[in-house]
C-alpha cells in the first residue's frame, strides 16, 4: 500500500469518490500510434496503478488493446476501480483512417459497442459510458442518444452517463442536464474550457479532465501542447514561454507544475494521465499527493499565463 494517500474528491452527484489522479490507459494502444509495450509490461503498469492508490481507469474503444489488457490483468480486482469506457466508437478501426475515427452514435452502435467493451474488460457493468468525440445535440437527438445509453442503464450495464466535451457543444450539454460526468480537456497552456468546468460542477455533474499535464510540460524532443483543443503550432509553447512563468516555479519543475496547476481548479474531480512507464506513474503519484498549488502561486500563475492566452 502507498505511504501517503492520493486525495479523493465526489464525482459529482454519482455518490463515488475519485482519486484526484486517475489513469488513462491510451498509451497501452501500442505501436504505431503509441510506444510500444509488451502485454505483460502493460499488466505490471496497470497493477501498480491500484498499489499506488488510483482508484480511477479511463478506457475507449478507440485505444486500441488498452479494453483487454484491462481485462485481462485487472478483472479479479474489478471492485478497487472506477471503471470509465466510450461510446459511439467504430468496433474496429477503420483500415486506412487516421485519428479521429468517425463515430456512429445510433443505437446499434452504441448497444455493440457496450457489450464488446464488456466482454473485453472481463466485467458486468461500466461505472460510467462516455459518450465520445463531443457531437451536436442535434446529432444526440437525431440517433436517440441518451435513449439508448439510458436503456443501457437500466439493464444494469452502465451506471453513469457522461460526455466527452469540447467546444463548441460543449455548453449545450451541459444545458441539457442528462450527463453525470463530463470529460473536458484543460491545462495550464489550455484554458479555454476553465469557466465550463465550474459551469459542469456547479450542475451537480463530476469533471474529468485530460490533457491536464499538458503532454508533460516542454522539451526540446516532442511537439508539446498542440493537445486536444487542436491549438496552432507552437501556440501553446508561446504561451509558457512568454508568460515568464518560469520565474515564479522556484524549485519545482515544469511538470510538476502543469500538473499540481490542474489539480488546483476548484471544481475538478480528478484528472486523468496516461502513461507505459512505471516510474513516470510513480513520479505522477508523488506530484499527486503534494496536492493544488499554494494559493498566491496560483493566482499568479493564472493572472500570467491569462494575459499571454488573450495576446
């Protein structure tokens, strides 16, 4: 068991508690789109993520293996995780078609899609089905949508309802006051979304966030901070870069700062990082269990990277 404990917060009015730190299995997808991981490697990453505290998973479809691996190396601890799938996913990727696949979010889809991710997660129900990829209410409405994810659980196969959101839809679902949880990216260099999640929270919905440690912060050997909010080249860069922000981190690093930023947002309930490596887990656990930033700290980083977003 760790020494320390991970916070944990209510998602929302589901009446679950989510560590702060959750785990997002999209690196265990494999190569070419992910590194590459051998299945047994996979099964020792996702064992320590419960011996380190993590009590919740974010899985999809569209993460390749990641739904098996799960299954394979978790399913006899089913009961210490909270369990997050997607929904609307092709059932298998589509043979030449690059990220983001196209979705499909009528009821045969949805319905398929459910029943695979069970049988591959070796479980009987989902804590929470994220509706994925953000599509229009008009295009919820016009496949029946939330009919069907309700009909799902009432069959007892899903338990919570919740909308991987971005802009521009993004206040529309919050208005239509049908999702438990919404799943939004927000980091230090990506604020755009910062208002919408107060706005989810204060509807009594939990917030998960990805993106929230920003790719890992800068370095010279990766495209940093483009991220799922699709900013311009080098834009998130310009934004840490010109903020100065540097100057007020003292001893701390970037990384642990992009990180100990996101967890600062009143209204999370956890953010999710995803990772193949169990010393990154770890030192993500460590910067975890420090917790939010000081509060002047914070206010000032805020007050910083704000005026270098709005340039």
């Amino acid at each position: 068991m760790p020494l320390m404990a991970i916070e944990r917060r209510a998602l929302g009015r589901t009446g679950a508690d989510v560590t702060i730190l959750g785990y997002g299995s999209m690196e265990l997808r494999g190569e070419p789109r992910g590194p590459a991981i051998e299945d047994e490697e996979a099964g020792r990453v996702l064992n320590a993520v419960l011996d380190e505290g993590i009590n919740l998973i974010d899985t999809s479809i569209d993460y390749g293996p990641s739904e098996a691996l799960i299954g394979r190396y978790l399913s006899h601890r089913r009961d210490e995780y909270f369990l997050a799938s997607k929904c609307g996913c092709p059932l298998e990727p589509p043979a030449g078609a690059t990220l983001p696949y196209p979705h499909d979010y009528g009821r045969e889809n949805i319905r398929a899609g459910v029943e695979q991710s069970l049988r591959r997660l070796a479980t009987d129900r989902l804590d929470l089905l994220q509706v994925h990829i953000s599509p229009s209410r008009a295009q919820l409405e016009a496949d029946e949508t939330l009919e069907t994810l309700e009909t799902l659980r009432h069959e007892g196969k899903v338990r919570f309802i919740g909308m991987s959101g971005t802009l521009p839809h993004l206040p529309d679902h919050i208005a239509m006051a049908a999702f438990d949880v919404f799943q939004i990216p927000y980091s230090a260099v990506q604020r755009e979304h910062e208002d919408l999640i107060t706005e989810a929270a204060t509807a009594g919905a939990g917030t998960l966030i990805r993106g929230g440690i920003a790719r890992g912060a800068p370095a010279e050997d990766k495209d940093w901070g483009n991220g799922p909010l699709g900013l311009g080249e080098g834009e998130a860069r310009r934004r840490w870069e010109t903020s100065g922000i540097e100057e007020i981190l003292g001893e701390m690093s970037a990384l642990e700062f992009v990180l100990r930023f996101t967890l600062s947002h009143p209204s999370l309930s956890s953010t999710i990082v995803g990772t193949s490596s169990i010393d990154h887990l770890r030192a993500n656990v460590a910067v975890a269990e420090a917790g939010p930033l000081p509060a002047e700290l914070y206010e000032e980083a805020k007050r910083r990277l704000g005026t270098v977003a709005a340039q």
